[in-house]
C-alpha cells in the first residue's frame, strides 16, 4: 500500500517544477510534460520514491539511528523543524555549519560547551562570575543553542540525511557525499539528482508540498521507532532469569564424615 496517494500530492502542488529554461536534463525521467513554460514532474513516479525512501527510514528508525533533517529556507524551517522534533530526530533549519559532518568532533565540542554553560547555570557556578562575564557567556549559549540545539542529542554521526533543496543546501550533500551518508532529497526540476541517493521529485518551493512529504517521512520513521519499543518491551517479557536473580535453594549441609583412628 502507498504512503502517499496520487491526489493529495496533486492537490498539495507536488507536481509544479520550475521553467523550463531552468531545468537540469538529469531530472529529465522524472518530468511528466511541460505546460505554460513551466515543468511538470511525474507525480506516478513521486509516489514510488516516497515509498522507497519511507521504508529505508522506517527500517533506520527501528535499528534506533538518527536522521538528520536539513532545511535552511524560509518556507521550509519551521515545517521540518516541527516534523523532526515530533520523531525526535535532530535537525538543521538555521545555518549549515561547515564542517558539521565531516568535522565532527569539533562540533561536538561545542555542543558540549554548552553542556558545561548548563551545568555552571545549575550548579550556581554561573552566578559567581562578573555582571560582564555572565552576559559574554550568555551571549555565547544563546549562539550555540541557535545554531547547534537542535542536534545536541546527535552524539555520533547520522546514519543518513533529509534535505530540502538541494541547490540551497550543497554544502549539506556534499559532505555526507565524501562520508558515504545516505541523502535522501526534495529534488526539483532545476536540480541535479545524481549526487541524491533517494530522490524524491517533487516541488521544494511550496510549504504545502514541504508538509505533505516531511510530514510522510516522519509518519514512517514515527512506525520504525514503534516497532523498536514494542520489540524491545518482548525481549524485557522473554528475557530468561539470570542465575543471580534467581532465589538460591540452600544447599543440604553435607554430613561430617566419621573420624578415622590412624
């Protein structure tokens, strides 16, 4: 059965792609005509690419990897930040940082940077320090949390990433590219989709056709973290006793054997 049917991505505007005169002709098996100038995308084709890539995320979900959620343009921030909170995977909607992939420990340091500031608030550290002091590294938590909040969970690499126009967010691509990280993209008309290992053709420019496959995806990857919780509660049910668990029977004192005259 298909995630997604045929009507709702028409009436959503899926299929709109961009002028023709900005097309990229790799994207070319994926457009269904052109009308009034403007590419038309095969929506028949969309619906099977949704699939694909809902399954291989609900498959990530279930093993308990993280998909990171890229999205950095207006129309799209606030749809896939919502959508990837609601799965509680972590997600880029302000600034790609570079070097957030493939210098990754460096971006883990200032994650835990701001740890520390957290600790130093609750630890009362925080109200020990100069009036100017106090601001400097409010300043600095206020930019962390912008930037890097919403992947202060991820403590290693994802296992793969969803990206919302590839043309915005090369950067993105290209470094989980270099790191063999599954992309998994809105891909548009005026795109290159060869550098895309799930293409999802489809409008990126519209906030409904944004909502309507983000909102697919998570749906998908909300089953695979199900799935996990109801495999790992079985487990806890099947789980044998462990011997030290398990009430000892004391043992019969053994009987003194008769002492022998030598």
């Amino acid at each position: 059965m298909s995630r997604t049917n045929f009507q709702d991505l028409l009436d959503a505007g899926v299929h709109f792609g961009h002028l023709k005169r900005k097309w990229n002709p790799k994207m070319a098996p994926y457009i269904f005509m052109e009308k009034n100038g403007i590419h038309i995308i095969d929506l028949h084709k969309t619906v099977v690419k949704i699939d694909e890539a809902s399954n291989m995320m609900k498959q990530l979900a279930k093993a308990g990897r993280k998909i990171l959620f890229v999205a950095t343009k207006k129309q799209a921030k606030d749809i896939v930040a919502e959508c990837a909170k609601n799965v509680n995977m972590p997600y880029v909607t302000e600034r790609w940082a570079g070097g957030m992939l493939t210098n990754f420990p460096t971006i883990r340091k200032a994650v835990k940077k701001m740890n520390t500031i957290d600790k130093m608030i609750t630890d009362g550290t925080f109200d020990t320090l100069a009036k100017r002091e106090r601001l400097q590294v409010s300043r600095q938590r206020a930019k962390l949390e912008k930037n890097l909040g919403s992947i202060a969970d991820l403590n290693r690499l994802p296992s793969a990433i969803f990206v919302v126009d590839v043309q915005k967010e090369i950067n993105a691509v290209r470094e989980a590219n270099r790191l063999n990280i599954p992309v998994i993209a809105m891909v548009d008309t005026c795109c290159d989709p060869t550098t895309i290992d799930y293409v999802i053709p489809a409008n990126d420019d519209a906030a409904k056709s944004i909502q309507l496959i983000t909102g697919t995806l998570c749906q998908a990857i909300a089953e695979g973290l199900e799935e996990r919780r109801i495999e790992k509660e079985k487990e806890k049910d099947e789980a044998p006793v462990k011997e030290e668990d398990a009430p000892k029977a004391k043992a019969p004192k053994a009987a003194k054997a008769p002492k022998t005259e030598e």
